[in-house]
C-alpha cells in the first residue's frame, strides 16, 4: 500500500502543499487575533502590558490604536478569503488525484488481473465476493491514501507546529495541558485493536449480504417457480441483519471512543483556564497574544490528536479491504504461458492423453490415469452417465485447469510448454452451458473473432442452424440479446454458441453436448452442415444420441473418471459393456419395433 501511495506521489505532495498553506493560514489568523486583542487592551485599560507584534514587526509611530486594530480585522478577512480559496483548490486536487486517479487506476489493475486468473480462482470466490473487492474494498484501499498516509503527515506536521509555538509562548502552561496525551494515545491504541477483526467480519458478512441477492436476482426462475418468496425475504433480512447487528457494534464503540477523548480534551481547557488565567494576572503571559491565541492552539492540538482516532480507524478500514484486493492482486496465476513458450500457429491436431489424472480437489480425484490417443481430424464421441468426468476431460484441453499427474500433448508437445493464447486460439469450445453478452447478435457469434465479415459470421450461424431464426428478427444480426441472452430459447442460445465456436475455425473443437437443447430434426440439420465443418478438425464430443455417435470415428466410454472402453460404434455394439447397454435404452425408447431384434 506504500508503493501504491509512493507511485502517486506527486499528487499526494500536492495535497500536502495545500494543507500545509491552510494550517500556517490558520496560526496566521489566529495570531492576529491575539495581537489585536493585546493592542485594544493596552487602549482601554490603562496600565495593562505592552503589545507585543510577531515576527518583530513594529506598527507605524503615527498609527492609533484604532487603526491596528482595523488592520488587524482586515489581515484576519484576508487570511479568510484565501484560505477559503485553497481549501476549494485542495477539493478540486483531492478529487482529482483520489477518485479520479488512484480509485479508477487500482480498478482497472484488478480487473485486468481477474482476466488472467485462472478457473480455480473464481470456483473459490462468489460472485459477489469479487464485486465488493473491485467496487467496494478498492474504495477502502484509496483510503489508506487520503485517509492515512496525508493525514499522519499533516498531523505530524501540525503538531510539531503547534507544540514548537505553545513551548514558545510558555513551557510550564505546555506541559501542564499536555498531561492527558499519553492516555489520548493509549486508548485510540486499545481502541484500534478492538475493533480491527470486527471490520474484517464485517466485510465478510457484507459479501454474504451480496450472494444472497446476486442468487435470488439470477435464479428468480426458481424462486417464483417454486413460491419461495417469503423464505427468500427472509433470508436476506438475515444477512442484511447480521450486517446491521456488526455495524452497530462497531458504531457502539467509535461513539462510545470519540467523547472520551473528547472529554479528555476538556479537561485541558480546564487546566489552561485555571493555570493560564493565574499566569496572566501575574503578568506573566499577554491575554491577546497569549492566552487567547495558546487556547485556540490546543483546540487545534486536540483535534488534531483526537483525529489520530479517525486514522487508526481508516487504517484498519483499508487494511481490511487491503487484504481482499490484494489476494486478488497477489493471487498465483497458477496457468500461464511458460517464459520460453513454443509458439503455435495452426496445431495439426493430434491429442495424446499420457497418464493423465484430475481432481478439482486434491483430497477427491475426478479423473484417473486416462490414456487416448486423437489422430489429427478425427471425431471423437465422449459418453458417459452424467458426473463421469467429460465436461473435466474437456476443459483440460484448452487448459482451463492442469492435470494434477500425467501429461496431455498437442502434436507431440506438452500443452504447458505452448503460449497460452496460442494454444486457445487453437482450441474451439462450445460449452455445456451456453454464455452470451448483451450486445448484438452478430458481436456474439464474433467473440472469439471480432475482425469476421458478416459473410463469415453468417456462414458459421447456416452451419449451426441458426441463419433461419435470426433472420427472423426485424433487426437480423444487429438484434440486441438481454443479459445473458435471455431474450432467447434454450436451443437458440446453443446453436448461437455454436457459430461461435466454428467462425473461429479452430483445428480443436470440443463440444459439450451441442445439441442438448434442440429437437431431433434441428440435430439432424446441425450434424448434417457440421459434417463439413468438423472435416480437417480434431473434434471431441459430449454426446448422448446414437445419431451423433454413429458419425464418430471413435467413441470414448467414461466411467466414473476413467476409460473402461474406446471404439466405433459397431465395435462396441458387438460385445457387452456399459455402451451397449446404454445404446439399447435408447433404442427400445425410440424405436419401440426394433426391441426384439435387438435384445439377445
Ligand atoms: C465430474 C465434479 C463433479 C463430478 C465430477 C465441473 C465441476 C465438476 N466437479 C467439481 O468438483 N467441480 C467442478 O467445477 O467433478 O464432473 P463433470 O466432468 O462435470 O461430469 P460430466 O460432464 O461427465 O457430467 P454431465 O452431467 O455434464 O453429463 O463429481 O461433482
Ligand atoms: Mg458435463
């Protein structure tokens, strides 16, 4: 947090500059203050001591009192009006260089940083745990700069001023109205350690706060459809709840913190009255010049000490948020391109599975000891009963995650060793479940692609069965998709994530069960135009439907992680296995007529 305020260094100078005038104004002024009330005193009663001018300055002989006292008033409107005038200036810096500069520079490193972290990174944090930290705790972070690091510097400055100025009006008065400090100090300390974990469970329960909301936004379906509303009410007034309960514990003790020390600077306004007051009447201290002036110094010295309370409070504020930017700042980019990566052009497209072993967690292995070899341009069916591993298979190819052992190789060379967009670029997904932006149609079939001609993206939509629908719509491929392209059929947004994927025209293409979400006559037009296109790729899919497994070059049977069979669909429907036996289900249920003839 240092080098972040050290690399905005010349601002935060800036920033202090200008508080630095504001203060000397203000002792500026209230000097003046003190002179002229010396000067008046001296007029109206006789026999009282002589004024004394600062910096050894001396009124004209010919000036009456009278009239240093108006110029007096005059220096004191000045020193008002420009001291209104910087502290506008120091606004306008503030602004500036904090919310403008620091604030919006912070947010953008975070952001570019969740670009490269890896899939594991956010398995591990919710939704609304990472916009609190890009919105919110960054926030807290900039404080540390305008609410730590210039205030001390102010403070220390000031203080030293104004103690260096009380010493030289009276040591004894000084150290007499001092006395409380140590304990001003002492209990900001206790104070700060008091409420610093609280601030960090509040940040927490905040996060909790934002998940409960974010889940009900996005499964609104599911709330509704089930009648859950009131449960759902309730549970955000439970974790709106806790929020408050922490937060007025912590507002409990700032006020109960803020008084004391109050208080504590009360009693110095006592001592000064009493001890100061007897000095004055012993002619031993001016009223104006001194007394006067010594008491609007140590208002000044005790607010500036009870703001101290204000800083360990920020401190712990941007500590707190400190610590959720930063483990997203510091976080391990776990997959990346090696420093001597290989680059790649255009893969040829073999796939060699070597021992390859998988767990989202370590303690729980998902896929086990794999071994496959994919010829370039070969199709290759993936089936399984659902959780068997496919979807984890898939998404080790384009690293998405790494194998925990063993190793995958992309023409004969380790997929680690390539450069990271080399390899993706390389690689076509078509995801399980379908993610679109809300931007227009043609902008999504685009993605992986943003230079394609509408011939081109028109061309992958025909091959995905997806030309026919769009131009339906008034607006064709310029139609704007709502958030998350909710405006669309389940089947619609596959065939779009479709032409996504082929525009790019990968020599990879994975696809997790494409036509999940489109009737069989659809599945037959997409197989049909995706003969060609899958035609010189390497083309792994997450199949169910013998219509697609039949055009496979190889199927690849998973069970629970790991491959108890590989074959055409006529070599497998030969002997017996879990294939077969999932071949024949769906046979019985499609084809009711074919039951005798294929049960032996
Ligand atoms: C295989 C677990 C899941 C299952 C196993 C995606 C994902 C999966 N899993 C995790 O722990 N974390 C994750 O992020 O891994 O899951 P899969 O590979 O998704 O299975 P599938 O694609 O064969 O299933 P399906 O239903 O898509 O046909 O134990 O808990
Ligand atoms: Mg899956």
């Amino acid at each position: 947090m240092l080098a972040l305020a050290w690399s905005h260094r010349r601002g935060c100078l800036q920033i202090i500059a200008l508080q630095g005038v504001l203060l000397a104004l203000s002792v500026a002024g209230l000097t003046l203050l003190g002179t002229a009330i010396d000067v008046i005193r001296q007029a109206a009663v006789p026999g009282s001591p002589p004024a004394v001018f600062p910096l050894g300055w001396r009124p004209p002989a010919e000036w009456t009192p009278w009239r240093i006292a108006m110029s007096a008033a005059l220096g004191v409107l000045v020193v008002g009006l420009v001291r209104a005038l910087f502290a506008y200036l120091l606004a306008v810096v503030v602004a500036r260089v904090v919310q403008m500069g620091i604030v919006v520079q912070l947010r953008s490193r975070v952001y570019d940083k969740l670009q490269r972290l890896g899939f594991r990174f956010f398995d591990n944090h919710t939704t609304g745990s990472i916009i609190n930290r890009v919105t919110g705790d960054v926030q807290a972070v900039r404080s540390f700069v305008d609410g730590v690091v210039i205030p001390v510097i102010m403070v220390l400055l000031s203080l030293t001023l104004y103690f260096v100025y009380m010493v030289r009006l009276h040591v004894g008065l000084t150290l007499a109205c001092l006395l409380t400090m140590p304990l001003t100090w002492y209990l900001s300390m206790r104070f700060s350690r008091k409420v610093r974990p609280a601030y960090e469970r509040n940040r927490d329960l905040v996060d909790k706060m934002v998940l409960t909301l974010t889940e009900n936004v996005r499964g609104v379906h599911v709330v509704k459809g089930f009648g859950r509303e009131p449960e759902e009410i309730a549970k955000f007034e439970r974790a709106s709840g806790a929020v408050r309960t922490q937060q007025h514990w912590i507002f409990s003790q700032v006020s109960l913190f803020t008084p004391t020390v109050e208080m504590l600077s009360a009693l110095n306004q006592g001592v000064l009255l009493g001890y100061g007051g007897w000095l004055v009447i012993q002619g031993e201290l001016p009223l104006g010049s001194g007394l006067i002036v010594f008491s609007g110094l140590l208002q000044q010295f005790s607010a500036q000490v009870t703001r101290v309370a204000g800083i360990i409070n920020s401190v712990q504020q941007s500590l707190t948020g400190a610590r959720r930017v930063f483990e997203i700042m510091d976080a391990p980019l776990e997959i990346a391109s090696p420093v001597d990566a290989v680059r790649l052009e255009r893969a040829k497209g073999e796939l060699r599975f070597e021992h390859v072993s998988f767990g989202y967690d370590a303690a729980k292995p998902v896929l086990h000891d794999l071994s496959l070899t994919i010829e370039p341009g070969q199709v290759v069916a993936l089936v399984g009963a659902t959780g068997a591993g496919k979807t984890s298979l898939l998404s080790l190819i384009p690293r998405f995650y790494d194998p925990t052992s063993g190793r995958i190789k992309l023409d004969g060379v380790d997929l680690k060793r390539y450069d990271l967009d080399d390899l993706r670029r390389n690689v076509g997904v078509v995801f399980q479940e379908s993610f679109l932006f809300s931007d227009t149609i043609a902008a999504n079939i685009a993605f992986g692609r943003p230079d394609a001609t509408p011939e081109q993206i028109k061309r992958a939509a025909k091959i995905a069965a997806a030309d026919e629908f769009i131009r339906e719509y008034p607006e064709g491929y310029q139609t704007m998709l709502r958030e998350g392209g909710s405006n669309l059929s389940g089947g619609q947004r596959q065939r779009l994530s479709l032409a996504r994927a082929l525009l790019a025209e990968p020599p990879i293409l994975l696809m997790d069960d494409p036509t999940a979400a489109v009737d069989p006559r659809t599945e037959h037009e997409i197989l049909d135009a995706m003969e060609s296109a899958m035609a010189g790729r390497t083309t792994i899919v997450v199949a169910h439907r013998l219509s697609m497994l039949r055009r496979a070059d190889l199927i690849v049977v998973l069970q629970d992680g790991a491959i108890v069979d590989v074959g055409t669909h006529e070599e497998l429907m030969r002997r017996p296995g879990p294939y077969r036996h999932a071949a024949r289900i769906q046979v019985d249920f499609s084809a009711p007529d074919e039951r005798l003839g294929v049960s032996a």
